[in-house]
C-alpha cells in the first residue's frame, strides 16, 4: 500500500476566545478538518478547532461562521 502526501492547499485559523462552539464551520467543512475541542475558551465555550492539516482554502467556514473575526482561511496556493 502506499501513502500520498498532499500538500495543504490552505490554512484555517481559529481564534478560540472568539468563538462561541455553534458547530456550523465543523457541519459545513468539506474536508472534515474542523473538530470542537475539549477544553473551554475564556466565554465557557467548546470552540472549534483546526486539526492542523487538510485544508482547501475555501472558506466555508469563514462564510458560514456568525462571528465576523473568528475564523481566518488563507489559501497557500
């Protein structure tokens, strides 16, 4: 069996404090690299979290996301 790399073709950051955990970019993410996380932000919530590695650069996540600052997707390429 062998294994491909794929290099990231974007990158998506999350900013935790901002969050508040809806789940809708973790719903709406094509690839399946945003999970919640386990710990609580500074607010009391369960945010969302990039798994480091997988993105697109689509930025379904950013356009679906209800706070205007808390995601940031940059497209590598």
């Amino acid at each position: 069996m062998s294994t491909k790399t794929v290099e990231d073709r974007g990158k998506c950051e999350i900013i935790p404090d901002l969050c508040k955990g809806c789940g809708l970019c973790i719903a709406m993410c094509p690839e399946h690299v945003i999970i919640r996380d386990e710990t609580l932000n500074r607010r009391g919530y369960r945010p969302a979290k990039y798994v480091g590695h997988g993105c697109t650069g689509c930025g379904i996540c950013f356009e679906t996301c209800p706070e205007p600052s808390a995601i940031i997707v940059t497209r590598l390429r």
